[in-house]
C-alpha cells in the first residue's frame, strides 16, 4: 500500500521507476491504446461479407430487387434480424445506413428542426437545450449534443447506470430534452443498467419531448462468460404511460466491417412513423444490398450469435491481459481501480486525483498513445482528472502487453510523486 | 391540324378515340411509366458488384483497410473519379453515402442549424427562407426546400436553363437561398444549361448565403449522339468572386445499383471544410468498402464511360420507340410538343392547357400509370396543368409501346373533347 510506505521507500521505488520509464521511451515504441475499434484479425472474421451478396443474388425472402429504389425503412428480414438483437418486434424497427451515429445526430437534429410527437414545438424554437451526460460516457454522444449547442449536463456514472436521483432532479427541469445512455457494456466503464435505472427512466418526470437515447451499441458483444440482461426499456416506457420517451440504437459495426456495417433504431409507433416520415423527404433509402450481405452472411441471431462468439474468443485474451498486467503492477497498491467488464470494448481505469493528464502524457513521450485525459466526459473536462480509458481491441497481444506496461509504470509513477509532493 | 378540322370531323374522331380506348381498358393492363429507375437488364450490366471487392480484397491503393472505421470523406481514388465525373479537382470532392439526395437535404438542414460560410446566421434564425424552384424540375428537390418550411418561387424552365431575368430579379431578395438547377438532362425537360445561364448564376447579385444546388445526377448518362458541355460552374463562381455559391452534387446510382450506389458532393474549400467539420460530429464515415467495390467496378473514368455506354445501348431503343409513337400518333396534329432528350432519364410531352389531369386520369383507369400531374412543380402545382413527364427507363419496350399508345389516345381524346366544349 502506497499510503504506508516510508519517504524514502518511496523515493527508491520512484527512482527505479524512473530508470525503467527512461529505458521504455528510447526504445521508440510506437502503441496506440485509443480506438475502439475492431482488430484486423476481428474483421477477417467477415471476410466471407467481401464476395456477398454473390453473383446473380439481388432479391430478398420478398422478392425485392435490392438494387434498385425503393424502400425507405429497410428490408423485412433485416428488421427482424435487428427486433431480434434488440428484443422487441420488427415492426418497432427502421433500418439506417452504415452509422447508428448518423441514425441519433439526424435524430436530434430533426427534433432541432421539427420537434418530436407529443412535442409543442421544435427544439430550436425552445431557448436553451439541455442534455444529461452520464460520465464518464461516450464522447461522440457528447460531441452531437454540444454540436447543435446544448447545454451538456454531467450526471456520475455508478455500477448499475446514471446516477438516478440525480437524473430525476435535473428531468423534472423541462429544458432538458435527452439523456445518453450505453446500457450494455456501457463505454467506457463496462456496467450494465439495472432493470431499477430502466424502470425509473421510464416512469420518472419529464418534458413531453424528453427522450432517452438507449445507445445498445454492445448488444452481443460478450467475451466473459456473465450474460447480465439488458432491461426491456421499450416495454418500460410503454407500461408506465410514456411509450415515446425511448430511442433505441444498434448497429452491426462492431460484429462485422466497422465501417461497412448495417445501423437501426427501434421506437414507438409514433416515433418511427415520424422518423419514416422525414426520411422519405431526406433519403432514397438506405442500402439495402448490404442489408441482404448481411442477412447472408448472419443467417438469423444464432448464426449472428455464433459469429459474435468467435469475435469473442478473439477479444478475451486482450481483455484478460490487461487484468493481468494491472493486477501484477498495480494489485494491492492502493493506486488506482479498474473495471473488469465482460463485453464491451473498454477498460476503465480511475486513479488518484489530478493522475490523468501527467499519465497519458508519459505514456505518450514513451510511445504509447492513450485516449487523452477528460474524452469520456460533457466538455472533456474530467472533474477529478482521474480517469483513463483502455481501448485494447485493435491491438495484438503483445503491442498490448508493451502499452500495458508502460502505462502502470506511468500511473505508479505519478501516483508516488504525488504522494511526495503531497506529504 | 386540330384547328383546322370541322366540328363533324373531331366528332367522328372523337368517337372513334373512344372506342379503342374502351377496348384498351377492357384489356386489363398494368403498366407503370412512373419511375425513373433503371430496369433490371440495366441493373445487370453492374452484377459483378455482387461478388466484389472479391475475397481477401479490402485495401485501396492507400493501403487504407476499407473495413474499419476511420476516414470522414472518402477514398482518395472515389474523389478522383467523382473529380473526373465533374470536372474538378479531387481536393473539392466529398464523397457521401448511397443517396446524393440525403447529401442535399443534409446540407440544406445544415444551412437551417448553422448557417453556411459566408452567411451571418443560420438560415433558422432569417425568417422566412425562399427557394427558386425551376418549373417543370424535380419534385424531390422541391420537396426538400417544402418540408423544411421553405416558400418556394416558381421559375419557368427554358431551352437553356431557368428564366434567368427572373432568377435574377429574384435572387436581389437576401430571403432567397437557394436554387435547384439539373444542369443536364435537367429532370424532366432534358436540357442541358448553357454557359450563358452558367455564367448568369455564378456573377449574379445574391446573398451572401445563398447557394446553386448544381444536381449533377445525369452527368454521364447519354444515350443520343450529341454531349453538350455542361458549364464549370465551379470555375464560374470561383472566376466571379463568389466561389462559395455553388455545390455540386453527383450519384453512381443511376449508373450501378439505384439503391447501392455512392454519392457525392464537390464545392470551394470553405464550403467542403465545412460540411466535413459537420460530417465529422454526424458520421463515423461513409461506407469506404462500397466505394472500393465501385473502384474495382469501373477502374477509372474510362472505364466508367464504357460502363455508361453499355447503359445508353439499352435506353436509346425506350427512348426512340417513345418518340417514335409521339411522332406517329401526335405529330403535325398540333396537340402537343414534347422533348427529345439526348441522355437522362425522362421524356416531358406538353399539351393543351388543362389537359394533364385529365389525360393522366384516363390513362389510369386503362391500366396505365403515369407521374402524377404537377409532380414537376413547386408544390405539385402546374399553373396550366398541361406538363405529363414520361420515365421509359424502367419497363421493357413492348410495355413501353402498349403504354405510350394508350398515352398518346388519351391525349388526343382530351384535346378533342377540350375543342369541341369550347367552339
């Protein structure tokens, strides 16, 4: 324990540190621990995707040429495929092009623009907008709402979702129209929302055109053997007399080609049949021979199913890696806490105040590039500065073991010096 | 002549209209000359997209691994060939998803949010926002300008583009933002503008954010043996001190797969940072894998003309066998004019004032669907109601042939009754 070490023992452990952080940056490593994004291994895993849908394979189980026009809200199967993912029925479902990013940013930027059903006006005719940030969160969530001007409204993360009584106090304020939410595997922190954080989003106060925008980016991403549900938010909001408050989103980015992948949203009738309604005016529909590719390749949701099994035989041993490093270098020493998740793409690391900022420029000057201090927060600006976010899919194991090692050296480094400088 | 004929004469013509078109109802047919959409044999002649970019195939000649994420505006070979398409430098080209129209509509409800380079305020902050909609022209564009709560100001198509003492007087108002051009085979006349309206547009008196929204979408799409240069209005605008008025906007939709193509837009610098420093917060990026699937496709601009000479080989014979029927049926009777386009994707028949409505209503109950009277003006309204657009693209010639005749029968029909109730 860090706290009970002498001056001096401290000062010995630091110099070694320091010996060993100087030897790891002339080595000019070249790691970069930041993107969530697939490995080359992961996406190999499509592969077969690349000669889909195959000569002479253009029709549907419908038998509509899916080379042409037509069709605004995606082919039958598809939208089963994703009610399937999501838990709800094809009918709750329009399918988007290749970003779900783009399905929530048009989203928002049409209740600017139009409002929302139940709405009184649209959002921009409304003076200052509000959105709730559970951090730490998604920084590209974030990033849509201060883009159109909102004010972002930070709420704290806990294990089981936002911080609810919080949420509730700030809802009931009827200039706050959103609240962001990854309810499996939640980036970065890994947690699942409670079926309670559920149940209190849907029932609690809010503005007629307050909507929860249930990001489900991580829906069969597993690679640990936990399978936590996610709660049934669209039943949630239905029963307790607010079936409009609920957006949900997915996508296949992160099963098959992250940039080539198929999008969706999932609403109430009211919600989609608007949603329909401005499409028909902004698109010609969306893509839907990459539709039928996937549809191809998946099958149904076992055959997405076992594919995302394989994805997860490839994700668990980067993911067990960095447990083991931050247990080896880190266990017991009372500097920081991490996350264990088992899905997702992230480990989050929290360690002592103001640690943020010095570690992850460290690890930079030793080549190891980290998701800068503060992402995962509304502005960027982590309170505490003390969160770091691990992003361990795209590398191979032994770029990660290098990172890895290089950042607890780093995090133990800064934390003993500011224990010295504190004392 | 119609004039010429005495009142006997029409009567017995008339009679004998009514009979064949009696005959033809009686027939049952179902033919659609709707849909400007390509045929399946069309369609076709790209299926080899269906097995591409082929097993093992995902970088580009970067290196880029298409797969992933990562990019904001396209492959570098896509911007070069759109930058052949058009006429351009790669450097001004942004390329989009499968729909250049969601790219209209999505820069359209940037302007509304945010203004445009070289504008003040956000065009939702300006009152009311008018639009020049050239008449007849494309009723999606107008749609567009109608759903976001535009007026939308008629302007009379000529021979060689909008009416441009009209446009120009026009656009002195700063409330005027816009203007929908179809610089080739304009949609639905067939026209391609001159350089004399080109040049008129780009060194007119405007607001400083008002913008051409230059629709591109026939730009190789000849059939005819005549290519009339399309003016560089890029240049032009550049040339005129106003390089930020104009954005170009192209598709391969109607050169590959309608429904899976690519799209794209090209403009100033300040105009494509700034629709990419939007792009940036609305997408994780376009669909790079498609693009490199339409790159192994065409190859380059060579090969993509030969690709659209193939195209062309299969609608000049719908394209003759219309004009021929209009000719045969129509001609010297001094009931109608109608174009005879060189390329694109429409015939557009003008005939007596009043007629359309009831002409396209007769045709309906015969079994013969044609576009709606009006589509081809703002707010699907035409002032003479006597402009019927014809789309041979899609169904096979003897389709065509049984449509046309009772098209042109229908015609003649209305025109005689409309002589013989006002003598």
């Amino acid at each position: 324990m860090l706290h009970d070490d002498s001056q001096e023992a401290l000062k010995a452990r630091g110099n070694e540190l320091q010996q060993r952080y100087e030897a790891a940056s002339r080595a000019g490593l070249s790691l970069d621990m930041t993107r969530g994004k697939p490995s080359p291994e992961q996406l190999d895993l499509a592969d077969a995707l690349l000669a889909l849908p195959g000569a002479g394979q253009f029709c549907d189980q419908e038998n509509t040429d899916c080379r042409n026009y037509g069709g605004i809200d995606g082919l039958a199967a598809m939208k089963k495929l994703f009610a399937d993912i999501l838990g709800c029925q094809q009918t709750d479902v329009i399918v988007g092009g290749n970003s779900s990013l783009t399905m929530m940013y048009d989203t928002v930027a049409r209740a600017m623009l139009f409002g929302v059903p139940g709405g009184d006006k649209p959002w921009v005719q409304q003076g200052t907008i509000r959105f709730l940030c559970p951090a730490p969160g998604y920084d590209r969530h974030f990033e849509i709402a201060g883009h159109l001007g909102f004010e972002l409204v930070s709420v704290e993360m806990t294990e089981d979702g936002p911080d609810m009584d919080h949420v509730e106090a700030l809802a009931a304020d009827p200039s706050v129209k959103g609240i962001w939410c990854v309810p499996r595997y939640s980036n970065p922190t890994g947690i699942t929302y409670s079926e309670s954080v559920a149940q209190r989003l849907a029932t609690m106060e809010a503005a007629a055109d307050f909507r929860i925008f249930w990001d489900n980016a991580y829906a069969e991403h597993h690679f640990g053997e936990e399978r936590q549900p996610v709660p049934d938010i669209l039943t949630a909001c239905r029963d307790a007399g607010n079936p409009d408050r609920v957006l949900i989103f997915t996508s296949t980015s992160k099963m098959t080609m992250a940039g080539a992948g198929v999008s969706a949203m999932a609403a109430s009738p009211a919600n989609i049949n608007d949603a329909r309604r401005h499409l028909s005016v902004q698109t010609i529909g969306p893509d839907k021979l990459n539709q039928l590719r996937h549809l191809t390749f998946f099958g149904d949701i076992d055959g997405l199913r076992a594919h995302m099994a394989r994805v997860g035989e490839l994700l668990k041993p980067k993911f067990s890696l960095v447990q083991e490093i931050l247990e080896r270098d880190l266990g017991g020493k009372d500097i920081a806490t991490w996350s264990n998740p088992s899905g997702g793409y992230f480990v989050n690391v929290t360690g002592p105040d103001d640690c943020a900022r010095p570690v992850i420029e460290m690890a930079a000057q030793a080549g190891v590039k980290l998701t800068p201090a503060g992402a995962p927060f509304a502005y960027g600006l982590d309170p505490q500065n003390r969160i770091i976010r691990l992003a361990p899919s795209f590398p191979p194991l032994e770029d990660i073991r290098q990172a890895m090692e290089i950042f607890t050296l780093c995090l133990e480094l800064v934390a003993i010096r500011q224990r010295l400088a504190k004392p």
